[in-house]
C-alpha cells in the first residue's frame, strides 16, 4: 500500500505527497518511514530535481506516530527502541542535511514541508527537519508536540530540533506542557515559518528561489537562542526550569524528567551526538511500564470509550432538547456544556429568578470566554439563544432527555421526577444527577424504571472531562445508549457503572480523603500526608482536598453512611469523624470558611497548613516513611476499586483506570488504579495488602479476586482486557 508517492514536475520541483488510502488522518507507520526514505533518496539522486516539498493529500498533514511502530520497537527490547528511533533519526538528518557537503555545507537541495491542516507528533518532527514550514491559513489547525501527555516525549529530533530552534525557555511550553497552537500562533512562536493560502504553491515558489537552506545549528558559530548551559544566562535558564518542572510535576512523571535532561545534555553537545541523547532518553521512557500505561489509558481507552466502546446495540439516540432540573450551580454548568453542544435547553427552577441565575452563569462563562479570545459574541448569543431559563414544565413537552440537578433529596426529587414525566413525550429518558443517591431507588418515583438513569457530572461541570453513567436495576439499554451518545455530543469522556453506594468515583476518593485525615488524626504530620501525595502525581493531597470540598460535606457523608450501614459502619472511621467534627466545631469549613486544614489569607488563597492543628492531634515524634505513608493513600484508593469490580459495580477495567484520572486525577502516570497494580505485580500488591492490613486494620485486606491474581501470576489487563475477552 503506498503511504507516500512522489511526482516529479517539469519545473524540477518534487512533490512527495503523504496519503494513507482508507484513514481520514495520517499517522506514521513502518512502511511509510521506509516509503518516505526511498522517495528522499530518489529525489536527491536525481539530477532533474531541484527541490522537494513534502505535504499531504488530507485536510491535515498528520496526527502522529502509529502507536503499533512502538509496540514494535519494543519487542526486542532496550536495543530495539534505540535502534528504531536512530533509523529515524537518520531519515530525518538526511532530509535535514539534504545532500549538502559535510564540512562546507554547499550543494544540497530545498526541502520545503507545505502542511494543509494539523500537525502533532511525528506530524510536526518531520516538518521541523525541512527547511522552511509552510502552513494553510487555517484556524482550526493544531501544530504541536503532544506526547509528554501520554507519557512521553517528542523522541524523533522534535525536542532536540524545537530546544535549538526556539530556545529552552520558548519551547519549553510546547515540550513539556504538550500546547498546541493555531498556525498563525505558532509562526509567532517561531515554531513554523509561513501561513500561506496555498501552502505548496508557496512551497515550490521557496524551493525554487534558491535559498539558503544549512539549518544555524550545522554552521560554525551556532549559539542556541537564551544560551546553553554552559552560557551564564542559559545556567539560569535550567535551574529555572528544573525548579518549575519539579514544581508542576513533583518528580512524579519520568516522561518530563527525562526531556529535561535530553534537552539538558543535548544543548552541551553538537547536534548530531544530541540526537543520541534524545533517543537514549527516549528509550529509557518508552521502557518505563508508565508510558505504556499511560498511552493506555489516556490515548486508546480513553478514544475507545469516546467512541462508545460500551455502547448497548440500539439505533441513534442523539439528543435534540434536554430539560434540566434545577438551575444552580451544576444545573447551570449541564445547561452550558449541552447548549455549546448544540442541544436545546430547558433550564427549569422553583423560580424565574432563579432560572435566569443559571443562565446568567452561562453569560458570564462566555464573556470571560471572550476576553480570552477563546468564545466569540456569535458563538455566546447561539449558546444563549438555545437555553430557555423558565420555571414553566409545559415547555418540557417535546425535551427527549431529562437532568436532574434539584437538591439532593429523596423527597424532592421524587416530586420533580413525577411533575416530569407528567408532561414528558412517552420516550423521554430521565436521568438523575445524584451524587449519593442509590439510582435504583430513585427509579421508584418513575412510572417508566427503564428509562430511569443517573448521568453524574463533576464539579465544575464545564471543565471535568469525565461523565459517570450509572444504571440502576431496571435501567435498560436505550437509556444507557441515550446517555453515550449525549456524552459523546457534550464532547466529553464516558464511563457506564452498575449502582451501588457512591457509585465508582466517589467510592474511591472517599478513602482516599478519609486516610488522609486518619494519617492526622493518628500524629502523622499534616505536611508529610500532603505532600506524599503530591510526590505520588495526585494533583492534590487528601487535606487540601478535604478543604476543596468543605468538611461539612465530609461529615454530611459520614452521618448518611453511618444511617444507611448501621452497624456495619467501620469503627476505624471514629478518629476521622471525630477530628472532623473537631474542625468543624471550630468553625473550620475548609475552603468556603477561609478555614480548615489550611490557614488562608482574606482573599481565599493559601498560606500554609493551620498552625492549631498540633493542638488538637499533636504529631508523632517517629514520623512514618513517605512509603508507607504513600502506600496507604494509594492502596485505600486502588482496593475500593477492585471491589468495585469485584461486585460488578465496574464491568471493564478499561473505565476504572480511565474514570480514575479524569474524574479524581488519580497518579495520572500509573496509568489508573488497575494499571498501578499491573505495575507492582499483583503478587507483591497482594503481599502489601497482608502488611498494611496487619499493621492498619481490615480496610487494607486483600480483596479474593487480588489473591486469586496472585496465586495465578496475573494481571488486570491479562485476565479483564480486551485482549483477554476476545481469547
Ligand atoms: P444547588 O443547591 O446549587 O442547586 C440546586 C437547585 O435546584 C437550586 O437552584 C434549587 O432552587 C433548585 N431546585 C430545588 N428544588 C427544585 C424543584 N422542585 N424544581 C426545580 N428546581 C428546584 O445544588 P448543586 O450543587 O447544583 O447540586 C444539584 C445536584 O447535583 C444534587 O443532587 C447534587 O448531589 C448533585 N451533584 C453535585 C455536585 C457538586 O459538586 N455540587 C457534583 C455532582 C452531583
């Protein structure tokens, strides 16, 4: 199958053009590099080629990397990565150097990369090597280097090549934080050199011209743009950057330590030994089991579950008019996520001026949105047009999804779901944003049971990624494919569970939050519990988290539980109540109270853990280890998960890992909790469990699917993955 093909002009101007038959985006595969090599090779042979431009018969000019070519490389090993991402290095060199003399840099043909639309990945590397970038006046389009977000980094020169062309400090947003821009925002970036109407025109008329094309890196005299390390202001530079990398990811992510120190130890050499650099760099990481967990769960899971992996076989179900109930704070972000989507709203309260609450949220949303520059006022006035706030149930008459964001209570929202379906057409589906309802029984107020669902956002509702769908025990399968493919419209990412208490997400953060607070009430300092945390990539510590969330919610939570479990209630979470109730008494509401398990200034803002909380649990003189202390917040996390999906409340393993980093930012390089334990082998997690149990109580005993894996040697993804199912 040809990949590229290469047709030569009259005017002496190669056009090698990137097309993969049957994929509507380009990715780089095996075939293709060899195809692209060879047609390098011709061209540069031929004495009737002048010069070469390099675009794409798509809308974009390339996604990326054929994520098969890595699996590949690493079949066989250390070696095998470093072997395969030096053959492209060497590609790309050749395209860089394009035939000039070693030593004089003379001779050489033009290569010239004219890209139509979105560049990402390998997208952008191959670009990088050409000798100018021309990029199609097109908004829409992406140039970036994504790959430090799955757990990698740009491996094919891309770091080597932007770090000498931008700068440490210029690209360091792009290496390390993953940003992609819009054309005409990476020419002003320097990462590109022309947005041009019709790139390949524009790209021949360059290639034509006779330019100059040796790369200011393979000239005498080279200085890299801030200075190299070696270079007063460069030093500065790096331990700036080495501080802020350490700062945002806490040493926990081995993708960004390592571009760090490829950048770092590529700038103190010439270019071509700094291509070994970076692939060294590049093959410990793709050795590091995170990136591959990582690319896991947050590029193929994450996509299939998007594209409705678990999808119920019923016809289309896109959704037109959806009602939502209640117009605080969630009800409004419902509105705002599904009129941006295009859906038409009813926004419905108790009364007027409280619906037009919701939809002045909306309003103010989209005006930030437009100092921005991110929304634009013809884009805000359709959103707005589409939502009508009103407190009037008849204009439910033609919704075919209801959401439910009344308070959070049995009798209340019994009453809302009856006034509903009164006036509802028959198919309506009605879902309930419950946080800590069962959906089941909330299922009892409805006529229809069936078309009963719980679809539970997090908070804020505009910028969480993730949507639980809960089924409850009469939930059949339209409601459950009526609320995918709402999901799928709202641009958002999936995950179906069965109903159970807390349901996957909260049932999991809970102990995480409740250890934390354990570890104080115990005379673990306060510090130690935070910042173990942090040091683990959770984005915040359970403390902080407490905070966020408000201790009066902890003890609301607490109090339902203990009345709905009685005297199941774990006697283990006394020293958590307790310290709660302490706060609270206090006047200590967290974030919300300017108080809690931090001090903060009048403005809301942070300034440290508060200084009383010794007095009410004073601190230990043996600190524990960070280990220990680190295990235990994970362990609490990653049981509650395994028995989540030992009680069927999660049916694919796929969704807990997926629904773990978006919905709580559960250690985002582990890959999610099930990857977290495919990494330390369940043998050893098992024998962890035993310890942890023995020394801290029941609440860390080995769950018997864990134990069982042990025994058998397995896996979560050897023994629940897709892979294992189709077998
Ligand atoms: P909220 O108090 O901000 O809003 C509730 C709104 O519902 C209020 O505007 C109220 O006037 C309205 N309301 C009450 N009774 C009504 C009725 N009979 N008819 C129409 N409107 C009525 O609460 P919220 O934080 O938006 O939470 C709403 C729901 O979402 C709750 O079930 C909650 O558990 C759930 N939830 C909340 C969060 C969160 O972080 N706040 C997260 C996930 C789910």
């Amino acid at each position: 199958m040809s990949e590229f093909t290469m047709e030569k002009g009259a005017d002496g101007v190669a056009i090698i053009t990137w097309d993969i038959p049957g994929k509507s985006m380009n990715v780089l595969t095996l075939d293709g590099a060899a195809q692209l090599d060879a047609a390098i090779d011709d061209a540069l042979a031929d004495d009737a080629v002048k010069g070469i431009v390099i675009t794409s018969g798509k809308d974009a000019f390339a996604g990326g990397m054929d994520l098969n070519v890595l699996a590949g490389m690493k079949e066989d090993g250390a070696q095998g990565v470093f072997d395969g991402v030096m053959s492209l290095h060497h590609m790309l060199r050749k395209i860089e150097r394009a035939g000039m003399e070693p030593k004089t840099n003379k001779g050489g043909k033009p290569i010239a990369a004219a890209l139509p639309g979105t560049a990402m990945g390998i997208g952008l590397e191959l670009p990088l090597a050409c000798h100018r970038i021309f990029v199609a006046d097109n908004p829409k389009a992406k140039i970036g280097l994504p790959e430090i977000m799955v757990g990698i980094f740009p491996g094919s020169g891309g770091t080597t090549r932007l770090v000498r062309k931008l700068g440490v400090m210029g690209a360091s947003q792009y290496l390390l934080q993953g940003k992609s821009v819009d054309p005409k925002k990476a020419k002003s970036a320097g990462i590109i050199d022309e947005v041009a109407a019709d790139p390949v025109a524009a790209a021949k008329e360059w290639v034509l011209s006779e330019p100059k094309i040796v790369k200011p890196w393979d000239e005498k005299g080279y200085k890299m743009p801030g200075g190299a390390p070696y270079h007063p202001a460069g030093f500065q530079t790096f331990v700036g950057a080495n501080a802020m990398v350490n700062g945002q990811t806490w040493g926990a992510f081995p993708a960004a330590k390592a571009l760090l120190s490829a950048v770092y130890e590529g700038a103190m050499v010439p270019f071509d030994t700094a291509l070994k650099i970076e692939a060294r760099w590049f093959t410990s990481v793709i050795l590091n089991p995170s990136s591959g967990a990582m690319i896991r769960s947050l590029f193929l899971n994450k996509e299939a579950l998007e594209k409705g992996a678990n999808r119920p076989d019923v016809a289309d179900q896109t959704v037109k008019k959806v009602g939502v109930m209640g117009a605080g704070m969630m009800g409004a972000g419902i509105a705002l996520v599904s009129a941006q989507a295009g859906i038409e709203v009813v926004l419905i309260d108790q009364k007027q001026e409280a619906a037009d609450k919701g939809k002045a949220y909306v309003e103010t949303y989209f005006e930030k949105g437009i100092k921005r520059g991110k929304s634009t006022p013809e884009k805000a006035k359709a959103a707005l047009d589409r939502i009508n706030a009103t407190t009037d149930y008849n204009a439910l008459s033609d919704a075919d999804l209801i959401i439910e964001a009344v308070f959070e209570d049995v009798g209340v929202k019994a009453e809302v779901t009856k006034n509903v379906e009164a006036v509802v057409p028959e198919d309506c589906i009605f879902a309930t944003n419950t946080s800590t309802l069962p959906i089941t029984d909330l299922a009892k107020a409805s006529k229809r049971p069936e078309q009963f669902i719980g679809i539970h956002f997090f908070s804020p509702v505009e910028k969480m990624a993730l949507v639980e769908i809960i089924k409850g025990a009469e939930t059949g399968d339209r409601a459950v494919a009526k609320s995918l493919d709402y999901v799928r419209q709202i641009r958002k990412t999936p995950i179906v569970v069965n109903d159970a208490r807390f349901f996957y997400a909260n049932r999991c953060i809970i102990p995480y939050l409740n250890e934390g607070a354990r570890m104080v009430a115990e005379g673990v300092e306060p510090a130690l519990v935070d910042n173990a945390a942090r040091l683990l990539g959770m984005p915040v510590g359970p403390l902080q988290l407490i905070d966020e969330t408000s201790i009066d919610l902890a003890i609301k939570i607490a109090t339902a539980t203990k009345q709905a479990l009685g005297d199941k209630y774990p006697a283990d979470n006394k020293p958590v109540d307790d310290l709660m109730m302490a706060l609270y008494n206090d006047g200590r509401l967290g974030r919300k109270s300017n108080a809690g398990f931090y001090s903060y200034d009048e403005k809301g803002k942070r300034t440290g853990l508060w200084d009383g909380l010794d007095a009410l649990t004073p601190t230990l003189d043996d600190q524990p280890d960070v280990t220990e202390v680190q295990h235990r917040l994970m362990f609490a996390q990653v049981l509650e998960a395994v028995r989540a999906l030992e009680e069927g409340v999660l049916e694919d393993i796929r969704e807990g890992d997926v629904g773990a980093i978006l919905g709580w930012g559960f250690a985002p390089w582990s890959g999610g909790p099930f990857s977290w334990l495919d990494i330390l082998g369940a043998e050893y997690a098992a024998e962890r469990c035993d310890q942890l149990a023995q020394k801290f109580g029941p609440r860390f005993s080995c769950p018997d699917l864990l134990r069982d894996m042990a025994s058998k040697g397995q896996s979560f993804y050897g023994r629940f993955g897709p892979e294992a199912a189709a077998a």
